[in-house]
C-alpha cells in the first residue's frame, strides 16, 4: 500500500508534537495532567503503530522504506517511549516546569528514531539521526541539580557532534567515491569498491555514528557518564528505545551489502573487544546505573555477533534480541526508578535489603539480571542462543567461545547485584515501597513475559523472520 497512509505512525507522532506538547509547554506547568496526557498520547501511539504493522511503501523520492521490518522496529520505538513515560509519574530530578518540554523532547527523539528505521537514503537517516542525539543532549541537561546535569549533557554534546562530524565526512567520501547516497545502490557498489583506500576510510568513518549510538568500541565512553548524569527516567530511554533504533539500521545496511567478508571480520574484532571491555569495566562500579551502561555496552557486542553473521538467521536472531534489550533493561530501570527517593542515582550497596522492603521489584530485578547473563529458561538465553547458532553455522566458532566467556564474566557482577538485593541486611530497617495496584501489575506482566518468551518463544521469532525476509 503506497501513499500517506504508510506514514501513519510518524504522522500522529507529528500531530502530538504540534497540537499537544508544543501548547502544554507554554502553559503553567501541571506535572499531573502533563502526565496523564502525555501516557495517553503514547498509548494511542503504540495502538496505531500495531495498526499499521503489515503496511508498505515508497516515499519522498523512496527516500523512506515501509515495510515489515521498519513497522516491527517502529512498534518497539513507540512502547519505549510508552514505558519510558511510564516512569515519569513523579519524575523526580527534573523540576515540574521543564515536565512537559521532557514528554516533547521524548516524542520528538522517539519520531526522529522512527525515520531512522525507514530511511532507505544516507543523508535522511544522518538528519534523522542528528534530530534524536540533539532531543537527547537537551534532556541529559534537565537533570537537577542543574550543574551535573549541564556538565553531562555538555560532555555529551562534546563528544556527539565528534561522531556527527565523522561520519558526515564518511558520507562525502562514500559519495564522493559511489556518486549515490541511497543506501541499496552504495552497498551494492562497495564490494566492488573495498580495494580503495576512500572507500573503506568513508565507510568505517559512516559506521562510527551507528557505533556511537550503539555504544560499541570505540565509540563507548559516553555512555556510562551520561546514564549516570541524566535523570532515571531519561537514562532509561537512552538504554532502551535508542539502542533499539541503532540496531535496527545497523541490520538494514549490513544486509544491503550481501556477504561482505572484510566487513564481517571488522565487526568480529569489535564485538571482542566492545563485550569484553563492557563486562570487565563493569565488574568494578559501585553506582547501579554505570554498571547498567557497561552492561549495555557489552550487550552491543553481543547483538554484532548476530549481525556480522550476515544470514537471514543472523538479522531475525538480532531483531529478536533487540526486544529482548528493551524489555530487560527497562525492567532494570524500573526498579531502579522506584528504589530512588527523589530521583537519586542509586549504588549497589542500597538494594540491600529489598527482598523484604519490596519483594516483587527484588523479583523482577532477578529475572531481569538472570535473563540478560542468558540463564534459562529466560528470553534472554534464548535470544543469546539464537545469536550464538547464527554465528556458529557461519564457522564463528572462536568469536562464540569467546562470547561465552563473557557472559560467564557478566554472571558476576550480575550475582553481585542480587546478592545486595536478596542476601545483604541493611545497616537499619528499610520500610516497605508501598507500590501502585499498576506497578505490582506491571511488574507482575514483565516477569511473566521474561520466562514464558523464553519458553515460548516461536511466535516471536517467526515475526522477527518474517521481518527480515523484506530486507532481501
């Protein structure tokens, strides 16, 4: 189906920006009703982005792709920025009046992550990726007090717009190597083109943006400063629906250029070297959210393992672990969000006790934890098991043992986590968190989904299958 229907979810997106937020944050401020309104928007927002599922087409000049997999990547998008809000319902270390520039910002960043998982040219998906870095480095700067959260959003910015103009300067080298920006027409001339010195510079340089929003080598080092800077809820965006956005064009770029052996190897050395950096940086912090961002770092290494495998197998089993991501580190960041008084980072050593002050978060950060070190039966064994098999049937036996080694490195600082939560007594009694009927209900929903998708789960994969067929 071509035409503006195809655009739907980005549409609505549009018209919550200009008709919603855009007003509410010239109004006097009311946290309350900015929240409810701001959960309803997003709400509808995953309603129509589920509608829109099975649509198709070509726009702006087939600039922009619709297909299966853009809509899969789109769904995911818009239950981020849902479950993002979600934990905005006090949203403590942001003060009330910047409440609804935040919901904007989450909506503008969340519409600039959509066109990023459509476009099907380079210079739409860098403006695209441009808008959400720079929605992001504004939302970093509004965390209280204001002096950390302008230090962190600056560094932030500092060390983004050194990534932007890196792969900006790819893009005039691919371009002015292949003489197109569209991206099916320039991997398909690369392998042809691997032996110029300008081709590989403008390709590993374009690569580097993706890289950085991704949190791989040697693009890491924002992000345990920024998850650690930038407000709870903010972090928790960062960690989930950014990431999801990444993966998604990361895996529609590889599978234009076909089998790409230089490219595969390049990726290989930097899963190594990205898993392992993250979990062996992460076995040392102390604050929960630095080890949270070493912990994403390392399941970027991960996801290039499915990606470099360059089969059908390799894109379903990395469409199926970007879910997998979402979930499990929002679930990470729930608990964190609702342990924090007042919107303060929280340190491993203040989850003892938690067992018995709050026995379902203690519960849900345990599947969490175990799901994303791959203990079965979670949906994060099966995903690292469908990485691993596509790597493995490709001949990657050597990147796997490696990977297992990590993930047997990530099981420590993992259990360290849960012992504090489980096995530790508090240096006094903590009194009970009396949570919501909504969030024992949620996080009731998310264990559950964390152990029935990891048994359970052949519908999931056959969807992230069925969306990887359309990338040809």
């Amino acid at each position: 189906m071509v035409g503006w229907t195809a655009f739907g979810p980005e549409l609505y997106t549009c018209f919550v920006l200009g008709g919603v937020f855009l007003v509410f944050s010239l109004l006097p401020a009311n946290p309350r009703r900015d929240y409810v309104t701001a959960m309803a928007l997003a709400a509808v927002g995953l309603g129509i982005s589920i509608a829109g599922l099975h649509l198709t087409g070509d726009l702006f000049a087939d600039t922009y792709h619709v297909d299966l997999f853009s809509q899969i990547f789109k769904i995911m998008l818009a239950l981020g920025l849902l479950l993002a809000i979600y934990l905005c319902e006090h949203l403590r270390g942001i003060a009330p009046r910047r409440h609804a520039e935040t919901y904007l910002l989450l909506t503008v960043c969340t519409l600039a992550m959509m066109m990023m998982v459509s476009a099907v040219n380079l210079l739409t998906l860098y403006v695209a990726l441009e808008l959400s870095s720079y929605s992001l480095y504004v939302l970093v700067s509004f965390r209280q007090p204001r002096t950390g959260g302008v230090r962190t959003a600056v560094r932030y910015f500092l060390i983004g717009a050194s990534a932007s103009a890196v792969m900006l300067f790819g893009l005039a080298l691919l371009y002015g190597s292949c003489g197109t920006l569209d991206a099916a027409t320039l991997m398909t001339l690369l392998p042809a083109a691997m032996g110029r010195p300008e081709v590989i510079t403008g390709l590993t340089l374009t690569l580097g943006g993706i890289f950085f929003k991704l949190a791989l080598f040697p693009f890491h080092f924002w992000a345990p400063d920024v998850y650690e800077g930038a407000a709870n809820p903010v972090a928790a965006y960062i960690a989930t629906a950014s990431k999801v956005a990444a993966i998604a064009v990361l895996i529609r770029l590889v599978a234009l250029g076909g089998q790409n052996v230089l490219l595969a190897r390049a990726l290989a050395v930097i899963a190594v070297i990205t898993m392992t950096a993250g979990n062996l940086t992460a076995i040392v912090q102390q604050d929960l959210k630095r080890m949270l961002a070493y912990s994403s770092i390392a399941q970027g290494g991960y996801v290039l393992i499915g990606i470099l495998s360059m089969t059908p197998a390799g894109y379903a089993s990395t469409t199926f672990y970007a879910l997998v991501v979402l979930l499990l580190k929002f679930s990470c960041f729930f608990v964190l969000v609702k342990v924090a008084a007042g919107g303060r980072n929280v340190a491993i050593d203040d989850l003892a006790g938690l067992h018995s002050s709050s026995p379902i978060l203690a519960l849900l950060l345990m599947m969490a934890l175990f799901a994303l070190a791959g203990i079965p039966p979670t949906i994060g064994f099966t995903g690292k098991l469908l990485l691993f098999t596509a790597a493995v049937q490709r001949g990657y036996f050597v990147l796997v043992l490696i990977a297992m080694f990590n993930v047997v490195i990530s099981l420590y600082y993992y259990l360290r986590v849960i012992h504090a939560a489980y096995l530790r007594k508090p240096p006094r009694a903590l009194p009970a968190l009396n949570l919501a009927l909504r969030d024992r209900l949620l996080a009731g929903v998310l264990v559950t989904f964390t152990v029935a998708a990891g048994i359970f789960p052949a519908p999931l994969i056959a969807l992230a299958e069925a969306a990887v067929r359309v990338l040809g």
